[in-house]
C-alpha cells in the first residue's frame, strides 16, 4: 500500500463511503503515525537519556539494585526506540523518503539487534519485578539475590540469551529490506515461507516474550501485594498496641512507595504490549503451515484486521517513553533530579562566562 501522506489523506476523504470501517481506522491510523512517530522519537529519545543521567546520580532515594534496574530498564528503552521506532518504523511511514534502504542490505543484522533489544527491555522488567518480590517477601534470599554483583549476573545473563535467542533470524531473513508494517520487516531467505519449522519458531518468539512475563510479572505482583497487605496489618496492630497510638511508620511508607513503583511500571509494560502479543500470536498461529508469505499477508478472512496491528505498534513504542513519567510521579527525589540534569548545561555555561 501506498503510504505517503497526501496519497492516503486524499485517498480516506475523497471515497470514504467506499472504504469499510476497519479500512478507515486503519487509513486514519497510518496518517497520525505522519505525525506521532516523529514526535515520540523527538521526545523519546531526550526523555530516556534524562532519565539514564537522573538515575546514574544514585541520589533519587532509590536502592542501588533498584537504581541499576531502572537504568538498565532506560537503557533497553532507549536502544529500542533507536532501532525500533527511528530506524524501522519511521522508514516504513515516509517509505519515499527512504527507498535508498532497499540498496542497503543489513536488514537481517537491524532484525537480530531489534529483537535482542526488545527482549532486554522485557527481560529486564521482569527481572526487576522479580528483584522486588524477593526484597519484600523473601527475606531470607534478601542479601543474597538483591546485590549488586547478582543484578551484574542477572542483567548479563539476559542480555547475552536475549541475543543468542535473535540469532536464527540472521539465517532465516535476509539483507533486503521490505519496508512493510508487519511482525517482520525483511524479506526472508529462499524456501523458509513453505517451512513448517519457520512458522514454529515464529509462533514460539512470542511465549517467552513477551507471553512468559505476562504470567511472571502477574503471579509474582499478585504475591507481593498479597504479603504487604498481611504484614502491613500485622505491623499497625503492633505499634498501636505497643504505643497506644498510630505513628508513623518509616519502613511501611517505603514499601508502599516501593510496591506502587512497582505495580504502575509493570501495569504500564501490560497493558502497553498485550495488544501486539494477542496479534502476533494469532496471526502466526492462524498462518502457521501456509505454503506462501504472501498468501499469509493477503488472506483477510480468518485475519485479525490490519488496524489492530498499527495500533499495536503504536502503543508499544509508547511504553518505551512513559516509565520517565511514571517516576515523575511516583518518586519526588526523582524529580529533583530531573531539574537538576536539566539545569546542569545552563549552569556549566553561566559558570564558563563568569
């Protein structure tokens, strides 16, 4: 489909009647992504790389394990929206402008790199939410896990399988670049389409990320809600019968600071991405053992509409742009520190003319 701007604006307004309601949304979509795609990399970019320069401070008030997940988190974020959003998408929607992509043949190294980033920025949420289950709820496991050379481990370990786990894309697609909003970007390599072990592993991609931490991220927040619920009870009838009064109580106001971190980045990171997992997995699952890709892309019938897709890719690259927000927030130590990464150029010149 033709995807520039005047083509489909003229296209939507001129046979509107003609088109039926999921083309439209669909045609209305591809014309906001005009615009939204550029402005979330103009604003994606600069947000995550604050936070990166607010966080690596380690004056936020956070844990050091804590402080190095969230950082770990921005970086993934980051790398994503560079190779996700700037280098695919942004392609994709000003196709004209970028038909020289089609000369340069690294699609499938962009393929490995992309996939690998997105599995670290899952990953390492997971990850995190896990750190944060055994800090509250496992104290025994507590000065074991939650140190800093374990989260060196932990966050090594993901970022070495999550690239390991991208390399059969290199094999599988190609150089050649496709430039089509689909779960794949590249042009497959000769006789993988008709391959039924290609349609297996394109269906299993998507269990471990992000299906598997769906589930993790669900169970593992569902505990640790349930355990600070009982101990925070617990804790206000101890102090109350101890004193005879309700006092403050330092270590509760840092756990319920904690948990609704917590709870608002992994609710951000499910329901961000349930929509793109719900289709991928429906749509390899439908087309699995197809004999041709592109009978795949054309068959309509038993497909989900094309507009849940665009949508899908949308609101995933915003979850890559809202944790700066969230610990806007929730954190007020955090945002001091905005403030003061921001004011530190203006500061440095001030200084430098005086």
């Amino acid at each position: 489909m033709d995807r520039s701007f005047i083509w489909q604006f003229d296209a939507l307004s001129t046979y509107y009647d003609w088109y039926s309601f999921d083309d439209r949304i669909c045609f209305a979509l591809q014309i906001i992504q005009y615009i939204y795609h550029p402005i979330l990399a103009i604003v994606g970019v600069p947000v995550n790389l604050l936070t990166i320069g607010s966080l690596s401070r380690g004056k936020c008030g956070l844990s050091k394990c804590v402080t190095r997940y969230l950082v770990a988190m921005a970086v993934a974020d980051l790398l994503f929206i560079i190779l996700d959003l700037i280098l695919r998408l942004i392609p994709i929607v000003y196709g004209e402008q970028f038909r020289f992509l089609y000369y340069i043949r690294v699609c499938n190294i962009h393929a490995v790199l992309l996939y690998a980033a997105t599995d670290c920025s899952v990953w390492f949420t997971v990850t995190f939410t896990i750190d944060r289950f055994v800090a509250i709820c496992c104290q025994n496991l507590r000065s074991k896990y939650c140190n800093e050379k374990t989260l060196a481990v932990v966050l090594g370990t993901v970022t070495v399988l999550s690239c390991f786990k991208n390399i059969f894309w290199y094999f599988m697609l190609t150089g050649q670049y496709w430039l089509a909003n689909a779960p794949w970007f590249c042009d497959v390599a000769k006789g993988v389409p008709e391959s039924h072990v290609w349609g297996s592993i394109e269906l299993l991609h998507n269990i471990p990320t992000p299906g598997l931490p769906f589930v993790v991220i669900l169970l593992l927040n569902a505990l640790t809600v349930r355990h600070i619920l009982v101990s925070s009870r617990g804790r206000r009838r101890l102090r109350a019968h101890c004193s005879g009064e309700r006092i403050r109580d330092p270590e509760m106001e840092s756990r319920r600071k904690s948990i609704i971190l917590l709870l608002v980045i992994s609710g951000n990171f499910i329901l961000l991405w349930t929509m793109l997992m719900v289709y991928s997995i429906w749509w390899r699952k439908l087309n699995l053992g197809n004999r041709s890709i592109y009978l795949m892309w054309s068959s309509r019938s038993v497909s989900l509409p094309q507009f849940l897709l665009e949508l899908a890719f949308m609101l995933q690259l915003l979850s890559c742009c809202t944790n700066t927000g969230i610990y806007a927030v929730t954190q007020t130590q955090f945002r001091e520190q905005l403030k003061n990464v921001l004011k530190c150029p203006f500061t440095t010149i001030v200084k430098f003319i005086h």
